[in-house]
C-alpha cells in the first residue's frame, strides 16, 4: 500500500474510533450491519448493470440480476407495495425521480415548508425542486405547531397543485397520510409520500402506512431501517413503467449493485421480530428523552414526540442551535442544529437542535443511558464556552460508548 492510500486507510480507522467513541443523536444516521457493510464494500461495486433485470444495457448481469430482483421483491414485501425500484442513489434522487414521473418543469407541488420541518426537496430555493417546480408551502399550526391540514386543504384549493407531497426531515408527530391523500384527491393532485425518515417504523407499524393512499412513495434505506445509505421508491403497479423511466434513464445511469444488494440484506433484516423490538425501544428512547429535557426546563416542539425524533427550542438558554451544536460535538455528543417553526434564525444557526434515537439504540442503549445522556446535553449547554468542562465531558461520553460498543 502506497502512502496516499495508507493516509486515506488511517483515516477510515480514525472515523471507526471517532463513531465508537462518540454517541450520536442525529436523527438521520444509525450503524449498518456487518453484513450490509460487507455487501458495500463487496465485489459488485466492480459491474455496471445500467437499465433493470432482464433488460440491461451491458453483458454480464445474470447474477446482479437475482440480487436486484431479491431486493425488489423483499421491498414490496416489506411494505405491501405493488411495485418497487431499488436504484435511486439517494433519498433526494428518489423525490426526483418521483418528480419527473408525474410533473413537467413548472408544475405546482404543494409540500411542507422546509421552516416547518419539511426537506430541502420539498420546495427550498436552493434545491433543484425550488428551481424547476412552483412550490407551494404548508406549514403546521402556530399553537399546535402540528401539521395544519386545514391551511393545507386552503391552499390546495387555490394552487391545484399536479403534486402534493407528505413527508419531513425533522417532524416529531404522526403524519395523517389518509387526510393528505383525501385533500390530494380534491384537486386532482398526485399524493406522494416521502417516508425517509420513518421508513423503520412503518415498516413494523409503528406509524400509519401510506400505501393504501399514495400514488407513490420514496425513502431512504438507511435513516430507521438500518440498511446502506440509498434511496427506494414504491408505487401502484400502474405507475412501475413511469417509475422505472425516470429513475433511468431519467435521473440516473448504472445503479451501484453493491449498494442494492446491501439494501436486499436490509430489508430482510427489517422483516425479523428483533427489528420490531428494535423500534419500540427507538420511541421509547425518543420519547424518554424529550420529557427528560422538559423537566430540566427545556421546551420541546409540538410538546414531544411519536417517532424517534424531535426538536429542542434553545431560546431560553440564551444559546442558538450551532452553539449548541459544536459545544455538544466537543463534547463527544453529534446532533444536529435545526431551525424551529417560524424561526427568526437563519438555517445555518437555528434556535433548536433536532435529536434522534436510532443510532444510540442501535448500540443497545435503553432509558437508563438515556438520563445520562440527556444530563450531559443540559451540563453541555450551560458550559458552551467552557472548553475544559466540554473536554471533562466527553471522557465520560467515551466511557459510557465503551460499555455499548457498536455492533
């Protein structure tokens, strides 16, 4: 092994140490299976296998062949969809592929606003979906801070989007995905739901399905279902052809079969009794921790949380949700800053912090370990600036993974 690639192996060993030696609470992450990194890093990634099984555009692909069709079939398995396409790279090539399958460039879509919890492909000026599509917001209620289905129903009303969208990045509470798709169907839109983030728990119905209401659904693999991180989306059978057309040749070329077969291994694991355990502990942590936070005076958006999520508002503490983002990663703590409804920070600061369970569940963690890691965050961010406290920290941070190793 030369030096360069020496430095780059060095570096993946340090990242190992870093995730073993640090406690994660952002809400998108988690840690795969041996057996799904081990289809990651397999000899797949080797075979370009553009176009889909049975129809591809390069010899060679009667192996990767099965490999897709167990992943397709162990998809719609899994969510009792009629049709599934395991390809998109991403969650966000998912939406846009989606996107592509229904809309033309100017179509109105009606999402939830990124302010709100909603993601960057639902409508942010920044994002290709903001570029190419009128999007229109809904947001959640300024009391509640629930989504506000009736300002949805208005606005659906007067927009007539072709699309509306269900779904967010960082939304604590129960998605009512019967409701959306009535509104949906009032004007005439396609409903889709972005199941991204609770793609675990609706998969152990642990949060109502949109299957029996969406047009079409996208996800993500890793996030709550534990896999590789990639995309998915799921549809009615009458809209597999419009599907598959634009994830490819639409919005990509060759799909990444190891990444395909890490998410066929995922899926399967997503079907066992254990991964149904696995899920109510993730709500329990969640939960535990968010009324932990409440006691020692912190308010909590939406009041707490149905999922493996939620949003601590920092105005009270005078610390804005970078501060206590980077004290917190000094720490030995990851989380996430997040902007809180109708915010007067800029994304990029935030008042609040969006904290998730998967991961720290994942490691075995349960409510026990949960007091003391939320007593760390609260002596964390009354010590921003301590640099010396911050470091007294994470030694006890590192103590408590050593006893929790990641599996």
């Amino acid at each position: 092994m030369n030096q360069v690639n020496k430095s780059v192996a060095d570096m993946i060993q340090q990242e190992k140490l870093r995730m073993e030696n640090e406690i994660s609470l952002i809400a998108s992450e988690n840690y795969a299976p041996q057996s799904v990194l081990d289809a990651v890093g397999s000899v797949l990634t080797n075979k370009y296998a553009e176009g889909y099984p049975g129809r591809r555009y390069y010899a060679g692909c009667s192996v990767v062949d099965q490999i897709e069709i167990i992943g397709i079939e162990r998809l719609k398995k899994l969510f009792g969809t009629e049709h599934a396409n395991v390809q998109p790279h991403a969650g966000s090539q998912a939406n846009m592929a989606a996107y592509l399958a229904f809309l033309q460039p100017g179509d109105t879509v009606l999402a939830m606003d990124f302010a709100a919890g909603g993601h960057l492909t639902h409508g942010a000026p920044v994002n290709f979906s903001g570029k190419f599509f009128n999007m229109i917001s809904y947001g959640v209620d300024p009391e509640t801070e629930c989504i506000d289905y009736e300002t949805m129903a208005r606005r659906a009303e007067k927009h007539k989007p072709k699309m509306m969208i269900a779904g967010a990045s960082a939304y604590s509470r129960t998605i009512d995905f019967a409701r959306c798709a009535e509104i949906a169907q009032s004007v005439g839109a396609k409903f889709m739901a972005d199941i991204a983030h609770i793609a675990g728990l609706i998969a152990t119905d642990l949060h109502p399905s949109p299957v029996p209401y969406a047009d079409v659904i996208t996800g993500t693999t890793h996030k709550t279902l534990r896999g590789p991180r990639g995309g998915f989306i799921a549809s009615k059978a009458e809209y597999a052809s419009a599907i598959d057309r634009a994830v490819m040749p639409g919005v990509q070329g060759g799909p990444c079969m190891h990444t395909i077969a890490a998410k066929a291994i995922a899926f399967e694991y997503a079907m066992e009794p254990s991964f149904v355990t696995y899920q109510k502990q993730v709500i329990r942590n969640a939960q535990h921790m968010a009324c932990k936070l409440q006691d020692l005076g912190y308010r909590i958006v939406s009041g707490g949380t149905d999922n493996h999520m939620f949003i601590v508002d920092l105005q009270s503490k005078g610390v804005t949700g970078v501060q206590a983002e980077r004290a917190l990663e000094a720490a030995g703590i990851n989380v996430t800053r997040s902007c809180i409804p109708f915010d007067t920070q800029k994304p990029l600061v935030g008042s609040g912090i969006r904290l998730g369970t998967p991961a720290i569940t994942t490691r075995g963690m349960q409510e026990k370990e949960v007091d003391q890691i939320v007593q760390w965050i609260d002596d964390v961010i009354n010590h921003v600036d301590d640099a010396s406290y911050l470091a007294s920290v994470k030694e006890k941070v590192q103590a408590l993974c050593e006893k929790y190793p990641i599996k």
